[in-house]
C-alpha cells in the first residue's frame, strides 16, 4: 500500500483528503493517556465534527483525572467496532502497541482501510502499516502537528480546540520548561491563548492538582531516591503496597518523576513502579541534551521520545540490606540491585543567585 511520511503541506493534503471523503472517522489514542493524547484527539474529533464528519474517540484505558476538564472528555469510548469507520486516524502513539488493540490495528490495515499516523515519538513501528504517516520527531508533540493539520482543514480553532491543544503542549513540554519548548511551540501556544485557551485553568488542573493520596505516594517515592555516583542516575522506587498505604492509583505517580529529575547533577532519571499485572513500569526523563532515554527505552521494548520514554518488565521488588532488588519475573535469574544513595557533589551556583 504505497504510504507516506513527512509533516509538510503534501501529507497534510493527502489527510485532509482523507478526512474529506469520509462519513465516520475512528480517533485511536494511546494506552494510559497523557494530556497530550488526549487533547490532541479531542481537538481532531472537535474539528472534524465542525466539518459535518462523525467522529468517535477510543482508549483502552480511562481518560485520568486531571484531564476530566477537557472539553469531550466524557464522550471517548474504551471500545469501538471497527467495521463502521471509513478512516482511522491513531493519534499519539509511539508503536503498534501503544495503542492498546494491534491485533485489531493490523486487521484494520490489512482490510484496506484509510489509516492516518499522527505522531511524534523516534520510534514508531506504525509507518510500515499505515497509509499516511503524518509525523515529525523533531515536534514537541501531536498537538504541535494537529494545530496546522486542523487550520488545513479549514476549521475554526474554537475555544474548545484551542484549550485540548494547548493542554497537549503543556503536558508534553512539562509546562513549557523542558528543552523541546522551541519557538513554534510558545506561538502556537500565544496563537491557542488568543483564540480563548486558558492557561491558568490548564495548569491548575494539571500541574496544581495533587490530591491527598497522590501527595502521600510522592513523599514515599521523593524518600527512596537513589543515585548512581558515575552516571548520574537518579532512581526511585514504588511498590504495590506503597498504593495501598497511600491509596494511590498509578496515575496519582503522573509528573513524580519529573521533580525527582530536577536534582542537581542528574543527567537521566528513572521512576520503576510495581503494576498490578505483576509487572514494573519505569518512567524514564532528562533534560541532558547528551542523553537520550528513548534509546534506553527501545532496549526494553519501551519507547517514546529523546527526553521522555518508558518500558515494562515482569517483575517485583524486594529489599535486602537497606537495599532494593529487581527480582525478575524468571525464578532463576539474578535480582539486579538498585544503586545506592551517593551525596551529590557540590556546585556552584547561577551567577544571578550570588549574592553581591
């Protein structure tokens, strides 16, 4: 099936003709969404309903809290029949499985059906299935691509749009302080606020909301962390017990590892939590141009993108000696040891942080 990639205004055309011809569109989004997953699918489906076009959004996981306020939110599907759309558009998704259904996503191609990437990540093993790849790895996220796409479109970017884009620009720029925040991204961001995105109300219920429990999880996980002296690797470490103590659920970790990154010194940070499918998930993140932790990621059949990524394994953990231990799902392999605590050196401060 001849498919084409780039982020340029001949794929964009090639979507939007797509999108055109179609009666109903399917919105795939990732497992576990984000605020950029999920804003960026509302703002597609927002659009392509102001062009007269059904559009149905699903997820195989519940849309988080924080995100309750987005505009739609309550509408998204956790299943879908797939027979009933003419055009799929997956939307944020890093590989096949990310989207939580590749079985079904490989019966979909394989019956022909229009199939639109709409993605950033490095890695993406989608594009060898799809029609359209509509992808840049250099963007900061799918909102960043989705706002051209729908102005192509010829839509009006309504309050609604520009509230589920900017909240997608928030997430995956840490709220504009990570090292991908690149011009485009702040104009479009101006552009977003001027068509009556608020920017206070998206970090309030995105940065500022910490609830009781999530608190609670936070303080467990900022007292375990460890660092490796050599490489500079901060770890950290959440049990399933830990979410009973604090009657946390694994979203109330959203943005943990991000703090814990902050540290003076850490070139990459690495949040490993205990899933209730028996296995561990780690959150990895840097701000290090040096590092890139996608690449750590692919290694564990994760991904994601240079500064962002996350892989899983079968597993527990275990403490011996003060001291943490992967225990492989595997009986016979050897438990890895988590680095312990080293003080960080010393440094010196910002010039503008002297005093005089």
């Amino acid at each position: 099936m001849g498919n084409t990639i780039g982020q340029g205004s001949k794929v964009r055309s090639q979507a939007i003709r797509a999108f055109d011809s179609s009666a109903r569109v399917l919105i795939i989004t990732h497992e576990h969404p984000d605020g950029d997953a999920l804003g960026s699918s509302l703002a597609l489906s927002h659009a392509l309903n102001q062009r007269g076009i059904e559009s149905v959004i699903t997820c195989v996981d519940p849309a988080p809290t924080p995100f309750q306020f987005l505009p739609g939110i309550r509408g998204i599907c956790s299943d879908c029949l797939l027979g009933n759309f003419d055009t799929i558009a997956i939307v944020d998704c890093g590989d096949l499985k990310r989207t939580g259904m590749p079985e079904r996503v490989r019966a979909i191609v394989r019956h022909q059906r229009r199939v639109i990437n709409i993605d950033h990540h490095q890695r993406n093993d989608l594009h060898k299935l799809v029609t359209i790849n509509y992808v840049d790895q250099e963007a900061s996220s799918a909102a960043e691509l989705m706002l051209p796409l729908i102005e192509a479109l010829g839509c009006t970017i309504t309050p609604s749009i520009a509230t589920c884009l900017l909240t997608g620009l928030y997430n995956d720029t840490g709220g504009f302080k990570h090292s991908n925040t690149s011009m485009r991204v702040l104009e479009h961001a101006a552009q977003l606020m001027l068509a009556g995105a608020s920017l206070k109300d998206i970090s309030m219920n995105i940065a500022s909301f910490r609830s009781v429990p999530a608190l609670r999880l936070w303080g467990i996980a900022l007292s375990r962390i460890q660092r490796h002296p050599v490489l500079g690797l901060m770890t950290s470490v959440i049990t399933r017990e830990d979410f009973k103590r604090a009657d946390a659920f694994e979203e109330d970790l959203a943005g943990c590892v991000n703090l814990i990154n902050t540290v003076p010194g850490a070139r990459a940070t690495i949040l490993f939590y205990e899933q209730a499918n028996g296995r561990i998930k780690a959150s990895v993140r840097t701000e290090n141009n040096a590092v890139d932790v996608s690449r750590l990621a692919n290694l564990f059949g994760g991904g994601g993108i240079k500064k962002a990524a996350g892989f899983s394994f079968e597993g527990h953990f275990e403490q011996s000696g003060g001291q943490w231990l992967i225990a492989p799902g595997c009986v016979s392999a050897t438990p890895i040891t988590l680095p312990v605590y080293q003080p960080i050196p010393s440094y010196e401060p910002l010039p503008m942080l002297q005093q005089a």
